[in-house]
C-alpha cells in the first residue's frame, strides 16, 4: 500500500513538472526572465515587489503573479506599483503549481514584459518543491520572524538562488542573533547571494534593484 500511494505522489509531482518546463518554453520563447518569491506570510514579498516595480520604471517592463488563499489585495498593489499583475487565488491550496502558473501566463501579454515576478503563497514549507517554470528562487526572510528559520525550515533556506533579508530597520529594537542566522544560512546554502534591504526605508534596496538588471541583461545575452 505505501509503495502506491509514494506512486500516485510521483506522478502528481512529474506531471506539475512536465507542466513547469512547458511554462519556461513560453518564457523563453517571449524572452521574460522570471522569479518565484517565496517567504512567510508578512515577510514582506508583495513590498518588496512594489518597491522593485516602481523604482525600475521606465527600464523594465514588470509583470507580477500574485498567489494567495483569498483575495486580490496584492495584485492591486501590484497594479498600482505600475505593473500588469493577475492574481491567482489558490482556494486553500497552501503553494502554487505550475498549472496555476500556466493559467496566469496565458493572461498576461507575455512579449511586451521584460521580467515576471511570482509571488508565492505565504508559506515556507512547500513553495519550494513545487517547480513553477521560472528562472530562479528568491527567499525573503525578515527580521521580525527570528533568526532562527534557517535551522526550522530547511528546505526552503536549501533550495533558494537568492536570499533577501527585509526589515533591517527593525534591527535596533527587535533581538535578530544576525551571526547565528548567517551561520544557519551558510550551512544549508553556502555562499547564497544575501541582500538585507529594508522595503520601508528603501536602506539596500539599490544592490537588489541593480542585481535584478544584471540578471534581466544576461538573460537577454548569455555569454
Ligand atoms: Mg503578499
Ligand atoms: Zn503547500
């Protein structure tokens, strides 16, 4: 009994596989660098989206898939950061799929963007297994959420490209251990691109804006 039903999981997670590498064709095929955004709810995802859609105005054209429970909150804001965004509402589903993703894709005018962000559902258990089609894996941690995530959820610290840690204004009055979170951080993903910004001050938010344009660039012209 237990070697079928490891059997139905398998097809399940090939077949959103085979789904997600259909998504990159699309992407490619409209030369649309993309990025899932995963992190805890509050975390500050949708923020940090905003923050990168308005300061790259007028040099990328942005396009946002928001995932959520419920709600279309963040895709308004989104809309009003000044990209095209579609929200996708999961209806309990705890982590996007690819052929959520698809859906998504297919509303969106794919050959007028440059870069499309996925925001993920608030969650740091599950997003990460679930391949999505798009380019790369950006983590937000946050300072209010403790430093002790790395060691708790593994998995999501493990597989992630880049790691943006949000909310370092709150540094000062909040107890952040930042050694013990890197040392966490450092055994699980070693040498992780790191950028702690803070979305509310805009403080480091120049070297995560100037990575996303680096990458869109040699996306465009792999050397
Ligand atoms: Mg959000
Ligand atoms: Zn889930």
């Amino acid at each position: 009994m237990t070697s079928k039903r490891i059997a139905v999981v398998e097809n399940i997670l090939s077949a959103n596989d085979q789904l997600a590498e259909e998504n990159r064709r699309r992407l490619d095929d409209a030369g649309v660098f993309a990025l899932n955004v995963m992190a805890s709810p509050g975390a500050g995802k949708t923020s940090l989206i905003e923050q990168t859609v308005q300061r790259l105005a007028g040099q990328l054209r942005v396009g946002v898939i928001e995932g959520d429970l419920a709600t279309s909150i963040d895709a308004e804001r989104a809309e009003a950061a000044g990209a095209v965004s579609v929200q996708i509402n999961t209806g309990g589903n705890c982590h996007l799929e690819a052929p959520m993703v698809r859906d998504a894709l297919a509303q969106l005018p794919l050959n007028d963007l440059d870069l499309l962000i996925v925001e993920n559902v608030g969650n740091l258990v599950c997003p990460a297994g679930w391949k999505l089609g798009t380019h790369l894996n950006v983590l937000v941690a946050s300072v209010p959420e403790g430093a002790d995530k790395p060691y708790k959820y593994p998995g999501m610290y493990n597989g992630v490209d880049i790691l943006v840690v949000n909310k370092i204004d709150l540094l000062p009055y909040v107890t952040f251990d930042m050694d013990f979170f890197k040392r966490g951080v450092e055994i699980l993903n070693p040498g992780v691109t790191t950028f702690p910004v803070s979305c509310r001050t805009g403080d480091g938010l120049e070297a995560w804006l100037a990575w996303v344009q680096d990458s869109v660039a040699a996306y465009r012209q792999p050397s």
